[in-house]
C-alpha cells in the first residue's frame, strides 16, 4: 500500500487539501464546505485551494457536474498529480479547462492513446514515469477541413506527436492495402483497445538501443534458418 505523508504534517494548504481528501475522504465519498472548513480552521480560502486542484487532474464535482449533491455538497471522484511532492505539480494544457480534460481522460480510458501507458506506470526498460496530460491533434476529415481534437498523452509521445497531423482519409487508404491477415490484427487492437507487442517486438527494441559494435555482435550471432 502506498504510504502518504500526513495531512497535518505537510506544508502548503493545496497540499495539506489533497491529502486531507485522499486519507480522510477518499475517493467517491462526499463531503461539504463546513467539513473541509473544521479540518482546516486556520487556513483561509481552503476552499479554493481544493478547487486549485482540478488543475493538476484531480476529479471533485460539484452539483454542476451531478445534480444528486446538495448545494454545499463535493464528491472527491479521483486523485490526480502528486501535488505534495516536488515537481508533480502539472498545470493543465492552456486553453484546456478541467471539464475537457476530465471528459477526455474518462473517453481515453485513463490512458496514453498511442502508447497505452497509465499514470504512474514505468515505462519497460527504464525508470522513468509515465504522467498523462492532454495534447491537441489537427485531424484531417474526409470533407477536406481541419479539425483540432484532445487527446491523451503521456509525457513521452506527447514529445514526439507535437505538429502531427491525423489525415483520416489517408489512413483509411492504408487501411486498404493491408492484407486480409493484417487487417485482422488491426481489427483485434482497435476492438481490445490497445496493441499487445509481441515478444519478437520487444526484442527488436531492445536491440535498437544497443551501440553498433553490440548489434554488429547479435547481427553475426544470428544465421539464415535458426
């Protein structure tokens, strides 16, 4: 189980709010503005510091997102960034408000689109952390307009799919000349929702990350029929 610092022990009032609701709350319970308010008798606008929290990923709704809270009622759905340690906090995209983040990690499936990664995984063969935020796709659609959509991201691809532009009817071209085998492979990944790579591909890349003398080494090591 993970161990978090103590509410009343950690500095800064956003941070104390976040752990507050993780340890006493927890998530998908509900609690009112004078209960958030007795927890932290002398810290002002407490308030808004659990509001600040929708900005790092955090999930609270109020009866504008479910009608069944009362006035004074906040539901704590889910965590978001680590806001208690250093260097977690993670501001939303600009432009991107709580609500479009939150619809859109909820349709994503809480997971990088490209790669698959979910918050906090490590990436295979490293130590780095995988961290979801949203990034804007220019898809090209069949009529021949641009379309701006959000999508999720970890950190990583995010990288890497900056400028990328989505040309739906050329995709569907490609689509076209796989052969009857690889369109079954694709038609399974869409329909599961993700790609399982296989072990030949984990080996592949792998062996990518070597220096040349170390491929040179495998490449001579491997004969025609083995």
């Amino acid at each position: 189980m993970e161990e978090l610092p103590s509410y009343k022990d950690t500095k800064g009032s956003m941070s104390k709010a976040a752990l507050w609701l993780i340890e006493v709350v927890g998530e998908g319970n509900t609690f009112t503005k004078a209960r958030l308010a007795e927890a932290f008798p002398n810290v002002a606008q407490i308030d808004r510091r659990v509001r600040e929290l929708r900005k790092y990923g955090w999930r609270i709704e109020t009866n504008r997102e479910d009608p069944s809270l009362g006035s004074h009622e906040q539901r704590f759905v889910s965590r978001g960034d680590a806001v208690w340690e250093p260097g977690k906090r993670r501001r939303s995209s600009d432009g991107i408000n709580a609500a479009q983040r939150r619809d859109t990690l909820v349709r994503d499936g809480n997971r990088c689109r490209s790669c698959g990664a979910t918050p906090g995984q490590t990436y295979e063969g490293t130590y780095e952390i995988a961290q979801l935020d949203m990034a804007r796709r220019v898809v090209r659609l069949p009529n021949g307009s641009d379309e701006v959509q959000l999508v999720t991201e970890c950190n990583r691809c995010r990288v890497g799919g900056r400028d990328l532009v989505t040309d739906l009817p050329h995709l569907r071209d490609r689509i076209e000349r796989l052969s009857p085998i690889e369109r079954d492979v694709l038609r399974k990944w869409i329909q599961a929702g993700e790609r399982d790579f296989g072990l030949v591909e984990k080996v592949w890349a792998e062996y990518q990350t070597l220096t040349p003398d170390s491929r040179d080494e495998i490449r001579d090591g491997l004969t025609e029929g083995d």
